[in-house]
C-alpha cells in the first residue's frame, strides 16, 4: 500500500528535534522557523515534556470518557488561569477543525440558527461545517457546500454589522489572527463593534485561536489584544507541542447536555499529560513574554529590509509579504541557509516558530534571509 499522495514533499526526511532545531536523516541541521505549522510551542523534545509523557504512558496511556480523568480537570484548571478565563468550561477533543466542528455546533444548539459569517481568507479546517467556512472553493467538497456560510471582508464594520442585523447568524467565527490568509490582523475597532453587534443580535461569537492563541502572538490569546471576550474560544496546535489534542473553551452561558458533544479519543489521559507539560514550560520559561520580546524584535528588524513589501503580525506569528512569488525565495532558505519556514499564498513566508525562540537565533536567522535576498 503507498499513501495518499496530497501532500507536495520537500524531500527531506526529519528524524530528531531539539528546542529550535531539527535534524534529518544525513545529519544536516535546521532552523525551524515553522514549528510544523505552528504546533511546536515549548520547543522539540523538551525534556520535562518527555519526562511527563514518558511517565503517564507507563502508567495509563488512554481510558474512555465514561470515567472520572483527574486529568483533564487539572488541564481545565490551569488553562483557565493561565488564559484568563477561569469562569468558561473546557471540551477537550483531538484537532483544530473537530474544535470548531463542536464550537458551531453548540452555538446552532443554543439559538437554533444555521447561518455562519466567516471573513474572506479565513481558514477553519477540513471538516464539514469547518472547512464550509474556510474561503477556499477547491478544498470544499460538494457534500460540504450546504450555504450555510456568507463570506464577508474582515476589518468592514458596516458590512458585518448590515448582516448581523438581519437576525438570522447563529455564529460568527473569526481567526485572533489570520495564518493561512496571510498573518492578516482584525482591528481592535472592528473586533469591539463586532463582540456589541453579536450581543445585541443573539449571535454568537467564536474565536479561532487554534493557530494564534497559546501565548503564540505575545499574549495568550491574540484576541486579547482588543479588550473583548468571545462567547466561545477554540484552541489546538501548540496546546500539547505536538501530540493530537485540541480544546473548546466555552461560556457560562451555555448549558451542557449529556451527550450534546462526545468524543473516544478526546482528553484521554496522555494528551493531557501533554497539556500539562506544555503550560509548566510555558509558566517557568515565560514562554509568553519571551514570544513578545524576540517577536517584536524580528518584526522591527525585518521592516528594515527593503526588499520585503509589508511584514504583519504579532509575537512569533510573523508574515513578510514580497512584491514577487516567494517560492524560489523559500526553497533557498531551506536548501541553501537551512532554514525551514511557512508560506501563505504565492507572496508572503509566514514565521511560526517554538515559543522559546532566543535572541540569538532570531539574529542567525536574519543573517541567513540577508543572505538570500
């Protein structure tokens, strides 16, 4: 049997990983300016997350929903404090677009709506109703095109706000920051007038942090930025540094209902020893602030660089579009100065690296791009 062929392949084969650095097969050493989309956020093979993923597996890797996991309540416990958001219940489940798949879910079970406004650009997953509000016609199946998404311009108050007025919208889901649009930024003003027209339309309100929350934009989550609270919050990716594992933070407005949501693998007692792992790092390096300080650093040392058009973004979640295709651009990095880095559409290289990314390899990394360009 071969696989599936829908991945295009650098042919590069990546065997080991260590804070910021990775290493194929040959031995040829990167810099990891991507973190595997974004998902390694305390850096590769930490060692207390080794240690606490090494230790729960040799005790009990996975037992169902139907028992008490003490787990889980813990992970529910410091993610609230950590986040600011101590009042909302958690719904731990395994991927990205399954957080959102529940998120519009609950919010259809809570007004019985099925209209959903997502923004031009935005990226949700690859799932049924998620991947129905990703604007992206070729990934969309025609099993999956039920018109239950209005695609609107992000940062136009008055078009969003004539929508919502119609009263129909169950939710609005929204990214704290755009990834794969293109590291695009929603606007402390059209953020704050959007939470007041939700409210006052009985829509609600959800924020896609699986790709800009976890401390990966300076704060943890990238919302917070504009001083508002969403009615629901989705998280994955960098919440267990790479092991599946996926969140639903949600309002004490909503009430739960024996099996309204489920899930066989979600919450299961090896992610969440994962979990932990990755918010004891995060606390005790002070992962957060340090995603703002070099962050910050490499967004004011790239603006420098006239050969670069626009740089966007906050934090470790950085965006340089160019006026040409960045393909070949993107491909030297990697080949020639050993550099692995995103990309989103044909002009813009997306930055996405752990969170403990230091000074230091901030400045290698900008010599190497000197180099290139």
């Amino acid at each position: 049997m071969n696989l599936f062929d829908v991945y295009p392949l650098f042919d590069i084969n990546i065997v080991k990983g260590k804070g910021c650095h990775v290493w194929d097969e040959n031995g040829t050493e990167y810099l990891d300016l991507y973190g595997g989309h974004a998902v390694i956020s305390i850096g590769h093979a930490h060692p207390h997350y080794v240690e606490m993923i090494s230790n729960q597996v040799a005790k009990l890797g996975f037992y169902s929903n139907s028992v008490i996991n003490k787990l889980q309540q813990e992970v529910a416990a410091r993610l609230g404090k950590i986040s600011g958001y101590d009042d909302y219940s958690l719904f731990l489940i395994n991927s990205g677009a399954e957080a959102n798949e529940n998120a519009l879910k609950l919010a259809s079970f809570h007004n019985g709506r099925t209209k959903v406004i997502s923004f031009s650009k935005a990226f949700h997953g690859r799932t049924s109703l998620a991947v129905e509000a990703t604007d992206n016609p070729k990934i969309i199946a025609p099993i999956n095109a039920n018109e239950h998404v209005t695609y609107l311009p992000l940062n136009d108050t008055e078009t969003m706000k004539a929508e919502l007025a119609k009263g129909d919208v169950c939710a609005v889901i929204i990214e704290g920051i755009q990834g794969v649009g293109g590291i695009k930024l929603p606007t402390t003003e059209f953020m704050q007038k959007l939470r007041k027209a939700c409210t006052e339309n009985g829509t609600i309100l959800i924020l896609d942090e699986i790709q800009s929350g976890y401390g990966r934009s300076g704060k943890f989550f990238a919302h917070q930025y504009t001083g508002i609270k969403p009615d629901i919050i989705t998280v994955a990716k960098g919440i267990a540094n790479g092991f599946p594992m996926a969140g639903v933070l949600i309002s004490p407005m909503f009430t739960p209902v024996y099996g309204m949501l489920g899930t066989t693998f979600g919450g299961n007692h090896l992610a969440c020893a994962a979990a932990l792992a990755v918010l004891d790092v995060i606390e005790q390096e002070q992962l957060i602030e340090n995603a703002a300080t070099v962050g910050s650093y490499l967004i004011e040392e790239l603006k420098k660089l006239p050969q670069i058009k626009e740089v966007r973004g906050e934090g470790l979640m950085i965006g340089m579009e160019f006026e040409t295709p960045i393909k070949e651009l993107r491909t030297k990095l990697l080949k020639e100065q050993k550099v692995f880095t995103g990309v989103s559409g044909t002009n813009v290289i997306r930055l996405l690296p752990p969170l403990c990314l230091s000074m230091e390899e901030a400045t290698e990394f900008l010599s190497r791009l000197k180099k290139i360009l």
